[in-house]
C-alpha cells in the first residue's frame, strides 16, 4: 500500500470490538465504545467496526480498503476466543501489508503476545481507574509530544515488564512509579502500542499521537 500521498486522502481506520452479553437475550453481541467513532471523526478519520464472527476477516478488510487499524481495549486475552483469532489475523494482515496499527490497554498486550512477550497480573491496584505520570523514553514521541512525561488514565490490571516485552518491540513509555511498559513501538514494522485509553480522554497528547501514527509515514519509517 502506498502512504505517500495519504495527507490526501481520508484514512478508513478499522477498529476491533469487544463481545458482550445482550440482557434478556440468549446470544453474544460485538460492541465498541461511542467514544471511538467520536475520536475519529474529530481527527477526519472514518471509522470501520470489525465484527469477530468472520470466517475471512483479512478479506474483510482488503475490501474496506482499510488503511489503519485499532486493537481496542476490553476482554481478558483467552477470554473469548473469536476475537483472540479475529486480531491475531488482523495483526498478520496489517503486517503484511504494512497498514498502521494501534493497539490500546488489550490490543497492546495482544501485539506484545503475538511477538512472543507476556503479560502478568498486577498485585496491586495502581493501575486500576487511576491516572499516573509516564517518563517517555523514545525521542521521536517526545519531539512529536515536545515533553518528557505526561499523566495518562488508567484502566488495566494486566502489565508488561521489561523482562516481558515481545521480539522486536522497543519501550516507549514507562510507567514513572512502577517501571512498567506503558507504551511501545515496533523496530520494523509500524505498530504502536498503549496501555492508556486515548478514547476516554480525548486531549491534544492523545489526539496528536493518533493522528501523527496514522497520517504521517516519516513517524514510524525506520
């Protein structure tokens, strides 16, 4: 896919869902947080919703002619096996074709799994509904960012350790108090990972760093 002329053009971003229940229904539904189309259309983005039930979901894909995709946040890994397969596939996929991908609190342990990393249950809640500070680590987010930590939301009581983090993904952000792996990127492919909510707080880090990863091909070229 050629990202040469995509200031051009208005980006579709593909977004996974979550599966929940439907009360007083006996079947299983897939949802997205509003907060997500939301976020998009203010950063001229069209937003794609992905269902997990599939039997092709690259196919899917491929004829959305999707050019960025979002691994959102929501599920314990393991605990639905339909979207576990529904991302790994969209991991391939994006890989494949060199699409942009974020993944978001789950999504960012899913591309951390698919390199070969682990996440492991926090013993605390530190980072259960509670915003904290992050030192950024990487040079290219703090000149896109013009700072050296900033304060994010919190919803998870799954982290990644430095000893935990997948092949070939290079620490981002760390969590100040903790030392735990906030953020990441790929060395090779362009994949970003965060354990924060950029839908649930929509600020001008946040929004920056969405639209920065998706429009702009000089931001994750090597």
């Amino acid at each position: 896919m050629n990202y040469e002329n995509v200031e051009n053009k208005i980006m579709k971003i593909g977004i996974s869902s979550r599966i929940v229940s439907a009360p007083n229904y006996d079947e299983k539904r897939d949802a997205i947080s509003h907060e997500w189309p939301k976020l998009l259309e203010k950063l001229g983005l069209i937003p794609i919703i992905i269902p997990n039930v599939l039997e092709n979901v690259k196919e899917f894909v491929e004829n959305a002619q999707i050019d960025g995709l979002i691994l959102s946040g929501g599920d314990n890994i393991g605990e639905f096996i339909q979207r576990d397969n529904t991302e790994k596939n969209l991991l391939e996929f994006g890989i494949k074709k060199e699409i942009p991908i974020i993944g978001v609190c789950r999504g960012m342990q899913i591309i951390n799994n698919y390199f070969g990393g682990t996440e492991i249950k926090n013993n605390n809640n530190d980072h259960v509904n509670k915003s904290h500070f992050i030192k950024i680590k990487q040079n290219e987010f703090v000149s896109l960012l013009n700072k050296t930590e900033t304060k994010v939301n919190s919803f998870h009581n799954n982290i990644i350790t430095k000893e935990h983090i997948g092949n070939g993904l290079q620490i981002v952000a760390l969590d100040k108090n903790d030392e735990t792996i906030e953020a990441f990127s790929h060395s090779k492919f362009p994949i970003i990972g965060v354990m924060w909510h950029p839908e649930r707080e929509q600020n001008e880090d946040n929004l920056k760093i969405i639209k920065t990863f998706f429009e702009n091909k000089k931001f994750w070229s090597n």
